[in-house]
C-alpha cells in the first residue's frame, strides 16, 4: 500500500510538473508581455519548487530506514532545508520556543513529548530543561523533518530523540509523558484529525501531566480578518480561526484549560492538564 502511495504522489507531482513546463512554453510562445513574463516566472518558481519537495522527499526516504505513516494532516518536508530560518524571520525562533518552555513549566527530569516537531528546535531546547534525568523526544509524520530533526541533533550533541510518527496513532504507552508540547501544529490538521490527535495525547500524558498547545486562533481584529479569511476555505485552519481549539480539549478530558498568554492578536498558547485521580502520586 505504502509502494501505490508514493507512486501515486509521484505521479501526480511529474504530471504537474509537465503541466508548469507547457504551460510556461505556452505563454512565452503567445508573445513578449510583462503579463506573460510574471506568469511564465510563476509557473517555473512552480516547477522549481514541485522538483525541490520530490528531491528533499528522495533524500530523507534514504536517511530515514522507517515505514512512512499516514496522517490526514498538510505536511511541510519540502520546507525542511529552511524551516529554521522560516520560523526565524517569522517570529518564531529560538526565543519564542524558549518562551513556549516557560508557559509549559518543564522541570528536570520532566519525560516530555514534542509532536510536530519540526525540525526539532523545540525538543532540543526542552531536552536541555530537563536534563539528563528527563527525556525529550519529537515526533512529525515527514520524513524529511525528522531526518533534518536528527541531523540538528547530532550536531548539537543534543540528548533529545525523534521518531516518525502522526498524533493520530502516537506509537506510546498510556501515561508516558509527563508534558506534551504542540507548537504551531493543531491548524495543519481537519476538525475530526484534531480530536483523535488531542484524545491521544491525554492518552499518552500521566495524571496531572499538561499539554502546552501554541497556534493560531480567532483572530482579535478586523486587521487580521481581512488577511486571513482566506484560510477559512481551509478546514484544517477554519477550527483554530473560530476559535475551537478549547473546545476539542474539553472534548478530550482536558480540565482545566487556560490561554496563558496572547501574541500579535492571533496566537494562543493553551495549557491543558489530565486530571489527576484522587490519591495518584503526584508529579
């Protein structure tokens, strides 16, 4: 199954491919215009970047000596070789997911989950809280963002481990963790993927273990209305924009949950504690 997969991916990315190049021979065939130009450069920045996502695909295939794994989430290993500096220019570089480790509360010694990891800044940073008495791992169902994960990793000489993997089915125990962090991951996934991703993690998170969930939510003006309501034609995204994100923790048990803190009018981070069983040790 997993062979006709990735066939009919690759397909389908080598007919699109062919698809940008006649069209771009099209255009620049009808006539010099600046109209033509701009398209002809739109439809070869596509052609470009279709060719990029199959070649990081191929490379981390190879890194990567694991089963693929299915997740109904949109997945960005095409942007692995730059995602750092991404994030970095978007504001969402080392210092927020420093900050991010500050609203979750890691203590040493702490066993903490990062799903959708990335490229795995996040959990090297939670890695380093928690010491060598606690374990920091990630998990992100692209092969090319753990293999990039990993490389990050070992170059640092960072404890923190990673495993490809989807939040739908988190490959763990009951009661592994002691914190979960999702950071800017819950809009990639639709409505129903969102519920069986949350109800795994307080599945996998001990009695008074916290979930620290950070992304974007309903936005605070008209400003950022206008800008974003694109995104409402996006289900995955259209949940977080009305403001559901509270709710699909509710749903899983999660109580209490608190927004602590509010960033650019857009961004929630929400910590979510499994509540503890009377007469539970505590942690």
């Amino acid at each position: 199954m997993r062979s006709n997969v990735i066939r009919r991916r690759n397909t389908m990315v080598l007919c699109a491919m062919a698809m940008a190049a006649l069209a771009t021979l099209a255009f620049i065939a009808s006539g010099p215009s600046l109209l033509t130009v701009l398209l002809g450069f739109l439809l070869l920045g596509c052609l470009i970047s279709m060719a990029w996502a199959l070649w990081v695909g191929h490379q981390s295939r190879r890194a990567i000596d694991e089963a693929a794994v299915h997740t109904e989430g949109v997945t960005i290993g095409w942007a692995a070789p730059f995602y750092d500096a991404l994030c970095s220019n978007l504001g969402i570089g080392q210092d927020f997911r420093l900050e991010t480790l500050r609203l979750a509360n890691i203590a040493t010694g702490d066993r903490v989950l990062d799903v959708g990891c990335g490229t795995g800044l996040l959990t090297r940073l939670a890695a380093a809280a928690v010491g060598p008495s606690g374990h920091a791992t990630g998990i992100d169902p692209s092969a090319a963002m753990i293999a990039a994960a990993r490389q990050n990793a070992a170059s640092e000489g960072s404890l923190a481990t990673f495993r490809l993997a989807a939040i739908e089915a988190l490959p763990y125990a009951d009661a592994s963790f002691d914190v979960v962090l999702s950071s800017f991951m819950l809009h990639h996934l639709p409505p129903e993927a969102k519920r069986t991703g949350v109800r795994e993690v307080y599945r996998v998170l001990r009695d008074g273990g916290r979930l620290l969930a950070v992304d974007i939510d309903r936005p605070a003006n008209a400003l950022w209305w206008l800008l974003v309501w694109p995104l409402l034609f996006i289900s995955s995204a259209t949940s977080n924009l009305r403001g559901h994100v509270p709710v699909y923790l509710h749903e899983a048990g999660f109580a209490p949950v608190q927004a602590l803190a509010r960033k650019w009018g857009l961004v929630t981070s929400w910590s979510a504690v499994k509540p503890a069983i009377a007469g539970a040790a505590g942690g």
